[in-house]
C-alpha cells in the first residue's frame, strides 16, 4: 500500500508556474498534462521549466484528460506527459476506457517513467447550504464525480459505494463534466456535492471558505478498516491520507480528515533519445530548491520519494542519472 504521511497547513499554491521561453534553435518536444490549478499541471510545468535550462524544451499543452495523454505517450504521438499509475494496468490488459483501443497492450509496453510524486487528496466538497452534513446524506442528491473519459469519476464513485453502499444512477446522480465545470457547477448550486482531486491546502477549495462555508467530508473511521477500502486504498497511485479540518478557512469538519491519496508520476516513451531525458532528468533534481519554491506541495518532492507509485520501467536515460547521482532504484522498474 502506497505510504502517504500526515499532512499538516501549508500545502498550497505558492504562485504561478511559467513555462521556460522557446527557442527556435533547440528541438521542440509535446508534453501534455492537466489543467492549471491542477498538482499534477504544476509538477509537469515545474518539470518542464528544469528540463527546459537543459536545452530540452518541452511544449506544453495543459487541460488534458490524463487517460489519452498516455495513450499518445505510448503511441509515441507525444514525449512527455503526466500520468496515473492506475492506468497502466488498464491499458496493459486493454480495459475500461481502452477497451476498443486497437494495440493498447503494445502501447502499453512503450511507456516509460522518469520520476513519481504525491499529488494529494480526494476531496468531497460540499456547500453549507446543501444540507449535507454526512455521506448517507447524498442520497437522492447530485454528485460531480470527475470528467467522463478519465479515471477519477470511477474512484469517486467507488470511494461512495464503498462508504454509503450507494449506486450511480439510483441512489444519486453522478454527473460527469470537466473539471471548470464541476467547480461552477458546485458555486451555482447545479450539484450539491464535487469529488475532487487536488493538492491537500488547494486553493481551488480554500475559495469555497472565502465567501461562505463548506464541508470536506470524511471517511468514517469503521469504515478504514473494511476490506474494500482496503483494497481502494491498495490500488496502484492511491494510499490513505490524512489532514487537519482547520486547514481550509470556512470548512466545517472539525478533527482530523481521512481521504483517499493520490500519486502521479511524469512519464516518457521508449522512443525519446536518452540523452534527452538524461539532461531533463539532471536538471529537474540539481534544481530542486527552485522546483520546492513553486508550489508548497512540491516540498515533498524529494529522492526518496522519486519512485512513489511508478509502475512502469525508468527510461534509461532517467536511470542513467539516478544511478549516477547515488539514488536507491526499486528492481522492480529497472529497464
């Protein structure tokens, strides 16, 4: 089961990530990663930003839906891109949303990963307003749940049915709309719950606490310890993770938050020339204070937690650096 720590006040946003200039001398390489205010777009931009001092320059295309950013990373259509370990075993036995994905079981075997992190928490978000105060309460009720061709949606609705015994479609209406969406869906009063995946200290949730209060509801503690939670919680890129109530301004749940963690790592293809990634890789890890300065979260960024959740092999030029530079490589996703 993936070790996620206790997290304390203090995750937040720390500014605005900006993408290292192009220049029209250096080769340009396709990165796509999630939408801004997303952890997972400011690692990926934090990655580009390194990798770019290193003359690899990465174009980078954000608010992307994850699940099709790796497909085109296997398929070599893109060199970079932010992913999610639960994926791959999707693809790889060209399941769900790959299920009619011609030759998804070879793109699968073209992925390759540079570097995992800690991302953060899902978090179910309510409205004071809304009259929910506890899980039982969403029966009947409309619930954001994520995008419709990503990943996230089917946690969500997993995490629920586990917790409440509450199906989709029966007792609740999930909706599935991108992630702007699902927040102003929230703010309008449209849905009265959001499932959403951020940083723990996000300040796209800390806004609910600005104008009024809300409510980050909590998996109950009998429930911790079912096999089914178990399991979700055992699932590639996922962990139990806890954090204070009173980190978030206006949130009403008072005590400490159990919530399902989530990890991502930055991956790559087999294709792109090692040298490439070599120079990309180095450049993020010597300039790990500047990556640190970015954004709060990624503080936990660090070598012991380079692997976090990776269950692809390293691309060799990746690995080239870390056995240079001393770090401790699981065997497992040796090349």
């Amino acid at each position: 089961m993936l070790n996620i720590h206790k997290i304390t006040a203090g995750f937040a946003l720390a500014g605005t990530l900006l993408i290292a200039p192009l220049t029209s001398s250096a080769e340009i390489y396709k990165g796509e990663t999630a939408g801004a205010g997303d952890p997972v777009h400011a690692m990926f931009v934090a990655f580009a930003n390194q990798a770019g001092k290193a003359d690899v320059e990465i174009q980078v295309n954000a608010g992307q839906t994850l699940t099709k950013s790796m497909l085109k990373g296997g398929k070599g259509e893109i060199d970079f891109f932010s992913t999610v370990p639960s994926l791959v075993g999707l693809m790889a036995g060209q399941k769900r949303m790959y299920e009619n994905v011609e030759g998804a079981p070879e793109y699968a075997k073209n992925l390759r990963s540079i570097l995992g992190f800690k991302a953060g928490a899902y978090h179910p978000v309510t409205l004071a307003s809304s009259g929910i105060e506890s899980w039982e309460d969403i029966k009947g009720k409309t619930v954001f749940t994520g995008p419709p061709a990503g990943s996230a949606s089917a946690t969500s609705e997993a995490l629920i049915k586990i917790i409440t015994g509450y199906e989709s479609g029966t007792d609740y209406t999930a909706v599935r709309l991108s992630w702007g969406e699902g927040y102003a869906a929230l703010a309008d009063g449209k849905v009265d719950m959001m499932v959403r995946p951020a940083e723990v200290g996000s300040s796209n949730i800390e806004r609910f606490g600005l104008s009024g209060e809300f409510r980050v509801l909590s998996i109950p503690g009998e429930v911790v310890g079912s096999d089914a939670m178990q399991a979700l919680f055992g699932r590639p890129g996922r962990g139990m993770l806890e954090f204070e109530g009173d980190l978030y301004k206006g949130q009403l749940t008072e005590g400490t938050i159990t919530a399902l963690g989530f990890t991502q790592f930055v991956g790559t293809h087999a294709g792109v020339a090692d040298d490439v990634v070599y120079k990309a890789t180095k450049s993020f890890w010597e300039n790990l204070d500047e990556v640190h300065a970015t954004a709060f979260f990624l503080k936990a960024v660090t070598p012991e937690t380079a692997f976090t959740s990776v269950n692809v092999p390293l691309h060799p030029g990746a690995l080239k650096y870390y056995q240079e530079a001393g770090f401790e490589i699981p065997a497992d996703i040796m090349p």
